[in-house]
C-alpha cells in the first residue's frame, strides 16, 4: 500500500517538474507545437532570458501557422493587449506569409525595424523563400525565425551598448550572407532563363 502511495507521489511529481519545464522553454515563445524545432527553441529562450535580465525588456517571438481570416493589423492588435510592460515582438504567420515587428513605445526607433524585414537584405524573407535542397529537412521557419530573433537582440544589445553572451553574432551574419548569395544567383538564372526563351521565340 505504502509502495503505491510512494509511486503515485513519484509519478505526480514528475509530471510537476516537466510541467514547470515546459513552462520555463514557452517563456518567450508563443508558437504551435513542431512549428520551430527544439535546439531553436532553446536558443531563442536562452536570448530572450538574457534580454530581461540585462534589459528589462520582454523579447517574444509569436509564430504561428495561421491567424485564421484575421488582418495583420487586427493580429497586432490582438497581441498589443496582451502586453503590459517594455516588449518587442516578432510575428509570424506561416499559412498568410506574414512576418512582423512590433514594440511598445518606449521602444520606438529604438532599432530599424525595416532593416530586420527587409526582403532582399533582412535576416528573415531570405531564409523563408529559399527552397532547401533536395532530400534535406525544411527547417526554412525554424532558420529565420531564429535569425530574425537573434537580430533583433543584437540591435538592441547595441542600441543600450551592452554586450550579449548569448548572441549569435558572426555565424548569424554569415548563414544570412549565405543564403543572400543564393537568392541573388537564383534570380539571376531565372531572369537569364526569362530573357533567353524570349529572344529565342523573336527570332523564331
């Protein structure tokens, strides 16, 4: 009797700690289940926690698979009254295509927004659009959203002049410039495939 009081504890107190776990690595993440892989998930936590410790500043990211009919303003919306203190969040939607960056207003300009978002040059749109190669796993969301966060944390690292031990820093940088590359010369072969078929059929 007593073994199974014992073992009824044991298992109740197993599923606490894996409870409180669980809660600890959804901390800064607000995203479906499988929608951004584990070693991202850690990452990102471990950034987000070193931002509110040195910082005071609630960095989230809210992935999602979709935001079921909604606007990206209403969706922003939505989020904004979530919030009470100092935040910056990233957004994204997986099914709408949608990527977004908002702040509370104390934190207004306090990094380029646009700069992070931008498509050709951001840290973000050029890892989404990428096809991966053939065979390889799709981990296009988990990539970018990790960048994109990573970024964000750097720039305002560099905004309040501190420096992170979590940042991803150069390695950041160089899977971007990577994957620019091999954006621009897919365009490239597109646009010459493009102009070549259409020379070709003027002087048929």
């Amino acid at each position: 009797m007593k073994t199974n009081i014992l073992l009824k504890k044991a298992v109740l107190l197993t599923v606490f700690f894996i409870f409180l776990q669980t809660l600890v690595q959804a901390q800064y993440l607000k995203s479906p289940k499988n929608l951004i892989n584990e070693k991202a998930v850690e990452k990102i936590e471990e950034i987000g926690r070193e931002i509110n410790n040195k910082l005071n500043i609630n960095l989230y990211l809210y992935a999602n698979e979709t935001i079921g009919g909604k606007t990206m303003v209403q969706y922003r919306e939505e989020i904004r009254k979530l919030q009470k203190e100092s935040y910056v969040i990233l957004l994204f939607t997986q099914k709408e295509k949608k990527v977004d960056i908002i702040t509370s207003k104390n934190l207004e300009g306090k990094f380029d927004i646009e700069e992070v978002l931008n498509p050709f040059s951001g840290t973000i749109i050029p890892l989404l659009i990428t096809k991966p190669k053939k065979d390889a796993i799709d981990d296009r969301v988990s990539a970018a959203m990790l960048n994109g966060y990573a970024d964000i944390a750097d720039k305002l690292a560099q905004s309040f002049d501190i420096e992170l031990s979590t940042s991803i820093g150069n390695s950041n940088r160089d899977i971007i410039n990577t994957m620019r590359v091999i954006f621009y010369i897919t365009i490239i072969i597109i646009l010459g495939l493009y102009f070549r078929k259409k020379f070709a059929r003027k002087k048929q």
